[in-house]
C-alpha cells in the first residue's frame, strides 16, 4: 500500500442524471446537502453509447456554474465516433470542466462494433493528444478483476495500458472485501503502476438492487453478506442499519490501510452516504473537515 499513502485522502461522489424535470430538481437538492462533506469533485455517469448525454451536460453545467465543487463528467467512447468525443471535449472545455471519467462504456444489445474507440485505453490516448494536460482523466479499475479479463494478470495489463496511456488517477468499481483491494494494490505496484487508486463504495439501502447492479458489473457478493440481507426480509429500516454500519467499517478499515480517499455511488441519494461519510476519520485530508 506504499504507492497509496503518500496520496491525501479526498471523498468525491457520483450521480446519475435524472431522465424528469422533477428528478433534476431533486438531485440538485440531494447535491447540495451532500456538500457538507466536502468532495473533491461531483461525478456524473453518462449512458451507453450517449443515452443520456443532454441530461449528463445539463447536470454538469448546473455542479460546475452552481455549486462550490468540481463537476466530473463520466465519458464513454463505445459508439462514439472522434468528432462526437471531441465536440464533447470543447463544450466541457468551455465550461471550465477540468476533470474527465474516461471510460469504455458496455456495448448496447445488438450493437456488433464497437466503433472508433475499441478500449477506454483508445479513449484516453485521444483525449491526450487533442486536448494535451486540460483535463484530468480518471478512469476505471476492477479490484476482483473485469468481468471480460480472462484472469487477473490480463485485468492488470490492461489497466497498466489506461495508466500508460495517460490516466491521472483511477476509481474502483465497489467491491465488498477489503482483501479484494489490498492484493490489487499489490498487483499493481508490482507491475509498476503508480497513481491514486480510489476505492468505490457502494451504501447498502435495498438488496433485490443490489444484487441486480452487482450481476450487472461483476461485483462479488460474499454469501455471508447475502444471507445477512437476506435474513432482513421485509424489515428496511434493519436492512439499512446493517448496511451503514457495515460499509462504514469497511470504509474506515480502507482509510486506516491509507487508501487515497473513497468515491461514494451515491444513487442520488443523501442520507446513505452523508451518515456513512460523516463517520470517517481521514488520516491526511487534502481538505480537513
């Protein structure tokens, strides 16, 4: 864990636009109230091939222009053509966006080529040689392995290939074993990359979800941890009172091991990841609360 704790530890949070009027109004509330914990930057997801792309835009400008924080706009190539990805890359540019999640995106049903971008990899190397140093690029890391990688050493090939390329710092998807991250870590540094690798936390609130997004992204959840939620059955104010206290152990045992921070899916909610957030202690914070 050398190579992460000389990092300052940030928290940062993560959105998905809202497909109503009403929803973008609730999640501009929602991000207000998390402001209290001071992230380091605001996060907005961007569907496959570009579904929600106005709704991504909208929601970036209203973080950069209306809030105190840095928005992020995720930004995914699979389906994307070079001039979409720069056009993009100019509008953001304009808004002052200075931090970029590039990302290879999942491919569509029925979609067959992938089109100019083939690999996120594809996608930083271009946002680099178009654009130079403007943004930070974040991109994605899989501590239990991509659900396409054929065995670990592949999954960290090919990320050493995204860092190579010209990542600044990396985001995990979540994952339910602090062992999972550890040995990632490990991996890494023995392959010789070296950058921050944020940890993604996932706050438990409602288990048929959970397990769905989980199926979806290939995160592991331990059988222990299902039989625990399972056991809830239809009593949600238990099944939540076990989930915040055991991701805000996790959370907390990844800050002690001096990971560089967490980036918090808060699924445009406030209270999972405000109760969690506020019960950490961050070792060397860039911005102490």
């Amino acid at each position: 864990m050398q190579s992460q704790q000389k990092y300052p530890q940030t928290l940062s949070l993560e959105f998905f636009p809202p497909r109503t009027d009403e929803g973008m109004v609730k999640l501009k509330s929602t991000i207000e109230a998390l402001g209290v914990i001071q992230p380091e930057y605001v996060s907005v997801t961007y569907g496959a091939g570009g579904t929600t792309q106005e709704r991504t835009v909208e929601t970036v400008e209203f973080i950069q222009n209306e809030t105190l924080f840095e928005a992020a706009p995720h930004l995914t190539c699979i389906g994307a053509t070079k001039q979409s990805i720069a056009q993009l890359l100019d509008t953001y540019q304009q808004m002052g966006i200075r931090r970029i999640v590039a990302l290879r995106g999942d491919m569509p049903s029925g979609m067959m080529d992938p089109g100019e971008f083939k690999y996120a990899s594809d996608l930083v190397r271009f946002i680099r040689e178009t654009t130079g140093d403007t943004f930070k690029l974040e991109v994605a890391a899989y501590p239990e392995t991509h659900p396409q990688a054929r065995n670990c050493d592949e999954g960290i090939k090919h990320f050493k290939t995204k860092v190579d390329a010209g990542a600044d710092e990396a985001i995990t998807q979540y994952f339910f074993n602090v062992d999972s991250y550890l040995y990632f870590i490990d991996s890494c540094e023995k392959a010789g990359i070296d950058l921050p690798i944020v940890p993604g936390i996932m706050p438990i609130t409602n288990y048929e979800q959970l397990i769905r997004f989980s199926a979806m992204c290939g995160a592991e959840v331990p059988r222990w941890l299902k039989c625990r939620l399972e056991s809830f059955e239809d009593d949600i104010d238990s099944l939540r009172a076990f989930g915040q206290e055991f991701i805000t152990t996790l959370s907390q045992r990844l800050l002690d091991a001096g990971a560089p921070g967490l980036h918090f899916y808060s699924m445009n909610q406030v209270h999972p990841t405000l109760e969690i957030a506020q019960a950490l202690t961050l070792h060397n914070p860039r911005n102490p609360k």
